[in-house]
C-alpha cells in the first residue's frame, strides 16, 4: 500500500475503532490526539504535492531547453549542409536526433507527472475536507461534553432531591449550631450577671447594717 492510500485510509477510518479501551474513560483527548496526528499526516501529503510541483518545474525546464537545443543544432545542420561542411553537419544532426529523443523522453514524463499531479492535488484538498469535517465534529462534541458537565454541576447545586443534595442538611445543622452556642452565651450572661447584681446587693445590705449599728 502506498503511503498516500495508508494515509488517507487512517483519516477515513471510523472515529469509534480509533478510541483505545485504555481512553474511553476520556474519549474527547483521544479525539484531540488523533486529529493531531491527522493534522501531521496532511502536513506530509502537503510537502509531497509541494514536491511534485517541483519536479513538474524542473522537467518543463529541462524539456524547454532540450527543445531549444534540437531547434538549434538543426539549424546549424541545415548552414553545414549548405556550406558542404560535411563532418559539421553530421555532429549538429547526431547532437539534434539526440535532443529530439530527450524531448520525446520528457514531454512523456511531463505528462505523466501532470497527470500525477492532478490526481495528488485532488486527493490532498479531499484528505483537507475530511480533516475540515472532523475538527468540526470535534468542536461539537466539545461542546456538547461542556454543556454535560455544566448541567452536571448546576443540577448538583439546584438538584432538591436530598439524596444528591445535602445542603439544606447542612443549613439546618448550622442553624442548630448557631442556635446552641447563642444560648450558651446568653446562659453565661445572664448567669455573671445575677452573679454581679447579688454581690451588689449583699454589699449594699451590709452598709446599711453598718449604718444602723453605728
């Protein structure tokens, strides 16, 4: 298999069959990973077409200047031919018959290599579709996933059902706490001062009894 068809086989293949057992427990950074790796692998079809263009380049200028060069040498033929230089006009016609055939050679591979070239550029933006789609398959799962834990974490705060829900136990508790440690205070305060307001009056006694025996 070419590494074109193993490449565009992998971002073609079923999302489920590429989540491990092992990262279903997180199916959304198992997504992000291999879409990061998709990403990579379309990077790598990029550089191959951006290659091809290359080569196209380099044949169509190897193909111009061998066309030059046969136009050339059979003009200088056809001046040796004239002159009656016969050993001039043999070199110019072995020179042009073999830059004839490289020109047959390379009009042969330019067009391959279009054709080639056609085919890889039209898999490559299909290969971006592809990814296109499935990023933004992932951008709605997200969302999804985002929305999931949002409810989740609302419905634990608004969920009145005391057995997802302990805060109004907790309230209640608090209230008692509060409610203890008030009549505590309150108990100390009003027993310091019964303490305080007896001692006043016993000292008070005793200075009036002080006064009527003196």
């Amino acid at each position: 298999m070419s590494l074109f068809n193993r490449i565009k086989n992998t971002i073609a293949a079923d999302l489920h069959e590429v989540l491990d057992e092992k990262d279903k427990k997180n199916p959304i950074a198992s997504l992000n990973q291999y879409l990061r790796q998709c990403e990579t692998e379309v990077e790598k079809v990029r550089k191959l077409v951006d290659r091809q263009h290359q080569l196209k380049e380099e044949y169509t200028r190897e193909l111009n200047h061998a066309t030059q060069l046969s136009e050339k040498r059979k003009h200088q033929a056809e001046i040796a031919s004239r002159a009656n230089e016969e050993e001039l006009y043999q070199f110019a016609r072995s020179e042009q018959t073999q830059y004839e055939e490289r020109t047959a050679r390379l009009k042969v591979v330019l067009e391959q290599t279009d054709k080639h070239l056609v085919e890889l550029e039209r898999k490559y933006e299909e290969m971006k579709h592809k990814l296109k789609d499935m990023k933004l398959k992932q951008l709605e799962l997200m969302g999804r996933e985002n929305i999931a834990r949002a409810n989740f974490r609302m419905n634990q705060v608004l969920d009145v059902d005391s057995r997802y829900d302990k805060s109004s136990v907790n309230f209640d508790e608090m209230e008692r706490y509060i409610q203890r440690l008030e009549e505590q205070v309150n108990s100390s305060y009003y027993r310091s001062t019964i303490d305080s307001r007896i001692a006043e009056l016993e000292k008070d006694m005793k200075k009036e009894e002080t006064n009527i025996l003196s």
